[in-house]
C-alpha cells in the first residue's frame, strides 16, 4: 500500500475545473492510471505485464469515460504548467511541447484556470481565464476554445487531436503568442468623412485593420504599447494573414490612416452580407480605383479581397473582350449556342442543357450560355486568356498594392480541356469580389484603375497599371453585351430598380463536395462598380444578385 499512498501523496495540482459526477469519474480512471504505471506490489508481475502486453490495440468509437480522461489530463496538466505531461496527452508532443511552452514563457500567462464545458461526441469545448504580466503590468486574459479526443495510432490509448487552435483559436500552424512591447504602433483608421472605422462598428473589416495596422502603423505617426498578440509563422503569412493585437496592456498612441471607405455603403454593406451565412461583397468607384465599401458575413478571413475561387461565368466578360478582338464573335452577328460542345476530352453542357437556335452573340452573353464560348477554344492559344486578363484587366500579376493584403486573380496558362474551362471561369481560373468588381469597372471607365483602400500618396507606394486597354469597337461592344444583360437577361431580375447606365453578369460556379454553386454578380452603374459572392448560394441573379443592386442602388440615392 505503500506505493499507492505516494500516488496521493504526489497529486498536488488542481484538476482542471470539469465538476459534478464528470469530474469524480476522470480523475478515479487517472488515479488508476498512476498506481498501475507505478506498480501495485505483488500484482504487478511479469505475467501480468505481458497479459498486458498480448492485449489488442483499443479500436472503434471512443466512450464517454475515455474522452472526458483524456480532456482531463491534458487540461489539467495544462493548467499546472506541466507543459510536457500535457503536450504527452496529445497525438502531436514535440509540437504541442513547443507551442504550451511558448504560451506560458513568451505570452507570460499565468494564474490559469481551464474549465471544460458539456462534452458533445468526441469534442470538448473549454475555457480560458487568466493574467497576462509583463514588466508588473497585468491584465486579465479570457478566451474560449475546444479539443477534440483521438485514438492514438500506434496504441489506440484516447489523447487530444492537437492543433494550435486548441492553445488559441486564432492560431494557426507556425504562429504564436507573444506578450511584449509591440513592434508596430496602432493605427486609427477612419473613412473618409473622417470618422474612425472600427471593428464594434463593421464586424467585416477586423482582418482589415490588423492589415492597415502592419502596413502603415510605422509611418502613421503613433507609438506602440504593451499587448499580447498573435506573431504568425511563414505558413500564416504565405496566406497573407497579418499578425493580431488580442490583449492591450499598456496604453498606446495610435496614428492616424485615412480611407477610402463610404460609411453609409460601408455599413449598409455589413447588413446586405448578413442575410447570407457566406457571402462576401466589394463596391468601388470605377474612374479611380477608390472602394468604397467591402464586407464578409464570416469575419475570420477577407473573401472579398483575398478569397480565391472559381468565378464562374463572370469570367465571361474578359472571354468576350478576347473573342471580340480576335474576330471570333461580335455583339449583334450569329453566333453558336449548342446544348453541348466538347473539347480536350470533356463533355461541355448548359444549364438546364438548353440552346439558342440562330442567336447571336449577344443573345449568349445574356443567357449565360457555355457553349458558346467553349466552341471557340480550338481557335484560341492556351496563353490568350491568361495575357488578356493581364494585359487588359490588370489580372494576375501580384502586384496590387491596395494597402492591405490582397489576392490579385490568376488566369494561368491551360491546356486542351481546363483551356476550355477556364473561358466560362471554371479549370484553374481564381478571382474574389474585389478582382470582379475591378473587371466591372475597367469595362465601365474604358481602362483597368487599381483598386485602393488607402491613396498612394499617403507612403508613396506605385499602383498596379495594365499594359493595354480595349479598342473602341471591343470596349463599346461589351458594354452592349452587359447592357442587355442587365435589362433583359440572367442579371434583369436583381437590377431591377437600379438607375442610371448599367450593366451587369451573373455567374455559378461548381464546386466539388457542394450540392449547390457558388453564386457570383458583377455590375456597374454609371461611375460604380460592384462584385459579390454567395458560395454555396445557388445562381448568381438570385443570390449574390440582389446585394450587390443594393449597393449599387444606394451609392447613388
């Protein structure tokens, strides 16, 4: 008995709080755990240990009992700063050792107290309260976060799924968190009437400002103080995700950083996204490049400005400008609309597998109908696309400089059937609202104006230009087609309503694993130009449609 008095002897952290019977049940199975791994006297013999040995590896669902355990150990642990019996309660030890180490000796967090919540399955939901100290100034840390509980693989033993979001939710791999004196000062950014933009205000613009804030917080004339904050690793920042304030200790001085932003469509923007679970939106005036507004219903990451996803047939609006160009259609000339079309080896269809007899051209631009263009392919270099969009629209060269990062389209040079695909916007075609609504706008002002959230002279950065622009004849065209598109076709049920010169294109875009497109919308009205997106949303005159006419509606009012 002597052994299994040292055992409690020894137990001298607090678990982590779980309570009531939950509680009492883990810590009988981690009682147990510790008297046999020490030994129990006489029973522990050799032939108990190789009956222990010759038992099979613990398979199938986990039970209640062995999740709650393994969430007890490692919270536990955790807990008491036992940083290497908590990262051992995980499928991943060398890294969760490093990051529990780093939270504790670089984030400087103590006085912790971990309290787990109702278990649901396999996952377990916790909460987070303690101080943050550096240099005898404290504050009092609180956050919430989940793990979820695997068998291991090598001894189906129950241990914790580990993630750096399990430590943080905002962290991903390579990032960590750091308590100090922060590197760049804090920016206050106002819009431009030149009232101050924040987060309580327009929940979509938090990644925004951490952007601005990395970006100018050096020239913005403000000084830094002490705060807690995400440092992200060479993953993170291949992304393009910049790093995160998430506690301030001491006061700081921000500067001050004017925008673009309208904070009438700004906030009217914020409404519109809402009443989608995915939806992302960018307005912007098409003379100067100026946004004007931009909003995401999910605020963990910027869609509209750094989202990469297939626009669908959108994108037929800089297929038209290269077919018109190059001769191969004209507005108001006959012009193929087959139910099908193949090439490369794939079978090309419309929606509904319908088809335009005797049409013309125009007629397939308001119709959304893919054949028309894949029809088209065989006369077509694989790198035209991909220099018209470049060329002319300003596309897919990574050089925007917009004042906060972003993602500038990619039209890559394809082959045989993803050629094919990439002229209705599908293959390895990539854009986001802001890319969309900048193909609006060059349509609509005759040029390609890079999109900017700050003006350039604010830190003397160079804009993105495009080498050409679009001869008068293709340029008039196009707008014809978007015209008609806007008043009579897939786009006339959303402009509705919308005065002024218009024009406008929808686009669905398939995606694998989702039973319903991604709805896209590209319009402009007189000088502005707007691009959403609803993914998962269904076609884009139903869906991505009627936010982007309501912000097009009210710039104007």
């Amino acid at each position: 008995m002597g052994n299994r008095r040292l055992v409690t002897e020894r137990r001298n952290s607090r678990p982590a709080v779980l309570g009531g019977v939950i509680a009492a049940v883990v810590a009988g199975a981690a009682g147990v755990g510790a008297y046999a791994l020490l030994g129990g006297g006489a029973e522990a013999t050799d032939d108990a240990r190789t009956t222990a040995a010759e038992e099979k590896v613990p398979t199938g669902p986990l039970t209640a009992v062995e999740v709650t355990s393994a969430a007890t150990r490692f919270l536990t642990a955790w807990q008491s700063g036992r940083t290497a019996e908590a990262a051992a309660a995980t499928d991943a030890e060398a890294a969760a050792k490093t990051l529990l180490t780093a939270w504790a000796e670089d984030a400087h967090i103590e006085n912790v107290t971990l309290t787990a919540g109702t278990r649901t399955g396999d996952k377990v939901p916790f909460s987070v309260k303690g101080t943050v100290t550096y240099k005898k100034v404290s504050e009092p840390l609180s956050y919430d976060s989940a793990l979820t509980v695997v068998r291991g693989k090598t001894d189906g033993e129950p241990v914790v799924a580990f993630t750096p979001a399990v430590v943080h939710p905002d962290l991903q791999d390579g990032d960590r968190l750091v308590t100090g004196e922060a590197g760049t000062p804090p920016v206050k950014a106002v819009d431009r009437d030149g009232g101050e933009v924040t987060v309580a205000e327009y929940p979509s613009l938090s990644t925004v400002l951490d952007g601005l804030r990395e970006k100018f917080g050096e020239k913005a004339g403000g000084t830094a103080g002490v705060e807690l904050r995400v440092v992200r690793g060479k993953e993170s920042k291949a992304a393009k995700l910049s790093d995160k304030t998430l506690l301030e200790l001491s006061e700081s001085t921000p500067g001050t950083v004017k925008t673009t932003l309208d904070p009438e469509l700004q906030a009217l923007a914020e409404e519109e996204v809402a009443k989608e679970s995915k939806a992302s939106v960018v307005l912007t005036r098409a003379s100067t490049g100026e946004i004007l507004a931009l909003a995401n219903s999910g605020h963990g990451f910027n869609t509209a400005f750094q989202g990469s996803l297939a626009p669908g047939s959108t994108m037929k609006v800089i297929t038209s400008s290269l077919l018109i160009e190059k001769g191969l259609a004209s507005a108001d000339k006959a012009h193929p609309c087959p139910k099908y079309s193949s090439y490369g080896g794939w079978k090309f269809q419309n929606d509904d597998k319908f088809s335009i007899k005797g049409g013309t051209f125009k007629a397939s631009f308001a119709r959304s109908c893919n054949t028309a263009f894949i029809t088209q392919a065989k006369k077509l270099s694989d790198d035209a696309l991909t220099e018209q969009a470049q060329q002319v629209f300003g596309l897919g060269m990574n050089n925007w400089a917009v004042g906060v990062p972003t993602f500038d389209g990619s039209v890559p040079v394809q082959s045989d059937a993803q050629k094919a695909a990439s002229l209705i916007g599908q293959g390895g075609v990539r854009m986001n609202p802001l890319n969309m609504a900048s193909v609006a706008a060059t349509v609509r002002s005759g040029s390609f104006h890079q999109p900017y959230l700050v003006a350039a002279s604010v830190d003397g950065r160079e804009l993105a230009t495009a080498s050409r622009t679009m001869s008068a004849g293709t340029l008039s065209q196009l707008r014809e087609l978007m015209a008609y598109t806007a008043d009579y076709g897939t786009a006339a049920e959303a402009m509705a309503g919308v005065p002024g010169d218009t024009g406008a294109k929808t686009g669905s875009a398939e995606v694998d694993g989702q039973k319903k497109p991604n709805g896209w919308f590209t319009a402009y009205r007189d000088d502005l130009a707007a691009a959403g997106v609803v993914q998962a949303g269904g076609h884009g005159g139903e869906t991505a449609g009627p936010l982007v006419a309501a912000l097009l509606k009210a710039a104007g009012a």
